[in-house]
C-alpha cells in the first residue's frame, strides 16, 4: 500500500498561472519574426500604463490592485541589491530564484496584456454626441 501526503501549502496551477504559461509558451515559440494575431511586445509595453491606469481606476475590473501590487514586487525583487546575497552564497543555485520569479513576471505580463487588449478591443465606446435642437 502506498501513502502520499500532500502539503497543503505546494503551490497549484490555478487558471491563471496556466494562463500566463500559455501566453509564455506562445510567446517563445512562435517568435519574434513569424506573423501571428497576437500583439506583439512593443504593443504590449505601450498598453502597460493604459493597463495600470485602467485597473487603478476601476474601469478594468479583471486586474485587481492585489496583483498590480504583486507585478511591483517582482520587479522590486528582481532589481533590488539584497538579492544579491543568495547568488554570493549558493552560486548558480541562487540565480534560480531569480529565473523563477522573471519567468513568472514574463508569462504574467503575457497573460495581463493579452486579456487587457482583448478588453479594449470588444468594450463598447461611448461616443459624446451634442444634443439634437
């Protein structure tokens, strides 16, 4: 008879992890010379603040402020000097968090900006008519 525990705190692929490894697969493997429907990075970057500010604001609901926060850590941990001290001790095996947290950062801005086009393409746009005399 076999037994397995399962820790209830490992990490699960929940859909939006497997979202944001999708985007990054798709990002990786089709490249950056093919043709595809997806936009590509420099679409992705100049959508960034229209995305911060929209979530900010409430008008784009699928980004919550938890997650923006979320994004700012990464970045905070992936520039920050204190994360230095595990590359000094452990090497190679210190740059490993490092490649996990920009992998996760890379395949989650993927995933955001992918669903934040997708938005601001289908939402509906009022347009401010003068009133009829």
């Amino acid at each position: 008879m076999v037994s397995c525990v399962v820790d209830p705190g490992m990490a699960t692929f929940g859909p939006r992890r497997l979202a944001a490894f999708r985007a990054l697969w798709r990002a990786v493997s089709q490249g950056a010379g093919t043709q595809s429907r997806s936009p590509g990075v420099g679409d992705r970057l100049r959508a960034l603040p229209r995305m911060v500010t929209a979530a900010v604001s409430g008008r784009y609901a699928d980004l919550g402020r938890g997650r923006l926060a979320l994004f700012a850590l990464a970045i905070a941990y992936l520039v920050s000097p204190v994360d230095l001290v595990p590359e000094v001790f452990l090497g190679l095996l210190g740059l490993t968090d490092d490649a996990v947290v920009a992998l996760w950062l890379a395949g989650a801005f993927l995933a955001e900006t992918d669903r934040f086009l997708d938005w601001e393409r289908t939402r509906p746009t009022v347009v401010d008519q003068p009133p009829l005399s």
